[in-house]
C-alpha cells in the first residue's frame, strides 16, 4: 500500500545527505534543507503569495473592522510544529513522540498563522490566529515506522472532532495525501459535523519512485487525468480541495508541479512562499506546492472567520468560493472554482444562507419599477381633425343627394 504522504515525497531539492541535513545557503535557504542547528541565514525577499494576494491590505482591513473577540485556530495535521514564531496553543501527537524533527509542519503552520519577521514583513496570512498542533508522523524516513498512514491522519482528524468545542478549532490543515480508508472516511465526517472546515492539498506531481507515481507520472499528464477517487482526503465530500498556481492568475500551466483533480475548490499561488524552518528563520519554501496553497487558504479562512465570527463553516466557504477569480458553475480541474482573492472575500456584500447558498442578485436602480410601453405624447389637432372629417363626410352627403334630385327637380319646371 502508499501509504507515505505524497508530500513528503515531492520535496524538490530536498537536502538531505546520508540522513544528516546538508549545510543551508548563506542567502534565501530551502526550509527543506535547515535544521534546528543551522547556521544564521537570511531571506532577501517578501513572500510571492502575499503580495500577490494582497494580504497585507486584507490583514489591515481585518484589523479595523473585524469585532473583538477570542482568536481563530487552526489545526495544523503534520508533522509537528516548531520554533518561537508559529503561535501554538495546544498540542497532540498520535505517533507518541513530541520531538520535532521534520519541516514540513513547521512551513505549513507558518503560512497560516507565522509572526512578521523582524522587520515587519508578514509570513503568516493570520498573525492573530493560533495553532493547534496534531501530529500525525514523524518524518519522512520510513525505517523508523513513523510515517503518514491513513490510520494515524484518521486518529488526528478523531482528535480534532473530540475536541473542536472545547478548543475552538474552526479549521484543520491537511497538508498531506494517502489512500482511502473506512476510518479515514467516517474522521472526515466527524470533523465536518463538528462544523470545522477541512482544508486539504489537491495534490502534487510525483516525482520518480515515489508515491502514487504510477497514477500521475509526468507522461500521464493529460486530457482526463483526475486524482479524484485516488488521493485523499482531498476526494471525500465538503473537503476544501486546494491546488497551487504559479501566478495570482491562474493562467500558467503547472502541470509538471500539480496533478489534475476535478474535486479542487480553490486555489492559490505559491511561488517563492517564505514561511519559517526548524531553525526558527525564515525560509524559502519550493515553489509550487499544494501543500502551501492548502495552508494559505486555511490562513483566509481564519481571516474569514474572524471578520465574520457570527457565520458558521457553509458561509465561511461560501465566501471563499464565491469569490475567487472564476466561475462555480463550470469549475477547472486545476483551480476550481478560481484564485482566492482575500480582500473580494472580506468585502463583497454576500449575505450567505446558512446552508451556503449565495442568491444571485441583479442591480436596480432605487425606486426602480416594471417597465412599460411609453405613453403617446398629446396631439393638440385631434380634435379639429376628427370636426373636418365630420364635416366632410355630411357635405359630401349632401352633394350625392342633390346629384340625385337633380333630375326630379327638372321634370317640375318643365
């Protein structure tokens, strides 16, 4: 069985030497590539994604109008979160271990709610939202036996579902892909009855060797693929499938980064993302992930919910997807319903159902009313008009009667 997540596997320049992590760039370094121990490294530019995106502005406006209230939190499912700058709340480990020794968590987590950077410069997408730190496996060494099964993410999402009341958790992360499972299934509907928004990756491109390569090598790349049916939990019904973009178009070919998948919801761009590393510094993630478009979208969910603190998990969504850069009606196999755009989704006046529903609306103008045929303007010579006719109908009758007595009246005189 693949039961190794696919994103561990698809670790772009992964650095890893004999097991030991290899020495980190003196500029821009990979968060695949530091370690707790790393030498100080420095990134010399703000995150792609968020200036895309326009983050700041959203964060900003979140900031002024959103109500006082208790923070949103996030539960990231990974491998472990670690560092100062990651605001973790809560932990549970699944796998009985609590060190953290593994990225990947640590770069998800900061994407949805990292501190700025010393200067200022935001990471997270949700500065004031918190963790929930559910971890679900060790690393990505199989040896060890403590890699992703679909049994150890189903007892995560059990977790959070036993727990979502209790530690307000509004969204879980899943950063992850592995077969389907009965377990796993009935976890995805726990989670969603506890009115939690689930957020997964759509997938990524395999690379050789790894898992579910046979499914989505670079040479089945094509009309009809869909890993819909194949990864999961990404597939399972009232999932937020997220897929990643080069731009904050959605223009761009990614195939040879992302796989097709007819259940994608949204989707978000994710070159040069910087988040934070196991060394507690900002890193460099590989550019296109949807490991990272999963945790942007859940940093907007997060901004959603705090500006909307009243809505329930269907009108958060509903917002996210109503606004996003396509069309729900005919959605892409590759961003869905379309980019997320950030600001569109805190501003637009929707007024969601409580079921999700979003009613179409067609502007009118105020006071505007059914229109009509026009009226015909006055004629002011009717009258006279209608006075000749009579006229001369009665005089024309009064010629064919004299014309008619003419020759009575002559035979008289004679």
């Amino acid at each position: 069985m693949r039961l190794t997540a696919l994103a561990l596997a698809l670790v772009a320049g992964s650095a890893l030497v004999g097991g030991v992590a290899a020495p980190a760039a003196a500029e821009n370094p990979l968060c695949s590539s530091v370690s707790a121990d790393s030498a100080p490294d420095t990134v010399t530019f703000d995150s792609g994604p968020l200036a895309q995106l326009d983050v700041r502005r959203a964060q900003l406006l979140v900031e002024r109008t959103a109500p006082a209230g208790p923070p949103v939190r996030v539960a990231v499912l990974d491998s472990g979160v670690a560092g100062p700058h990651v605001p973790v709340v809560a932990r549970h480990s699944v796998t009985g271990r609590t060190a953290v020794t593994y990225y990947h968590g640590t770069a998800v987590a900061g994407l949805v709610a990292g501190d700025p950077r010393e200067d200022g410069t935001a990471v997270g997408i949700a500065p004031q939202a918190e963790v929930v730190d559910v971890k679900v496996y060790d690393g990505e060494d199989a040896e060890d036996g403590e890699t992703l099964t679909p049994d150890r993410l189903a007892a995560g999402l059990e977790w959070v579902a036993a727990h979502a009341r209790e530690l307000r958790i509004k969204v879980a992360n899943v950063s992850l892909a592995v077969d389907p499972s009965p377990r796993l299934e009935r976890a995805v509907r726990a989670v969603r009855r506890a009115h939690v928004v689930l957020v997964a990756a759509a997938g990524n491109r395999p690379e050789e060797g790894a898992p579910f390569d046979e499914d989505f090598a670079d040479e089945k790349a094509g009309p009809g693929e869909d890993a819909a049916g194949i990864l999961y939990p990404t597939s399972y019904p009232g999932v937020v499938s997220v897929s990643s973009t080069a731009d904050g178009s959605g223009a761009t070919d990614v195939t040879q980064f992302v796989v097709e998948n007819s259940r994608t919801t949204v989707a978000v761009p994710t070159f040069d993302a910087v988040s934070y590393g196991l060394d507690g510094r900002p890193c460099v993630l590989e550019p296109l992930a949807t490991s990272w478009a999963a945790a942007e979208v859940s940093g907007v969910l997060a901004l959603l919910w705090q500006r909307y603190p009243d809505e329930n998990d269907a009108q958060v969504v509903a917002r996210l997807v109503g606004t996003a850069n396509g069309t729900t009606d005919l959605r892409s196999p590759l961003v869905g319903a379309g980019v997320v755009q950030p600001l569109e989704a805190l501003t637009r006046p929707l007024d969601p159902s409580r079921s999700g529903e979003v009613e179409r609306t067609v502007a009118t103008s105020r006071g505007s009313t059914t229109a009509t045929a026009p009226e015909p303007p006055d004629d002011l010579l009717a009258a006279t008009r209608d006075d000749a006719v009579w006229w001369g109908l009665i005089g024309g009758g009064v010629l064919v009667v004299a014309l008619l007595l003419r020759p009575v009246l002559a035979r008289r005189r004679s």
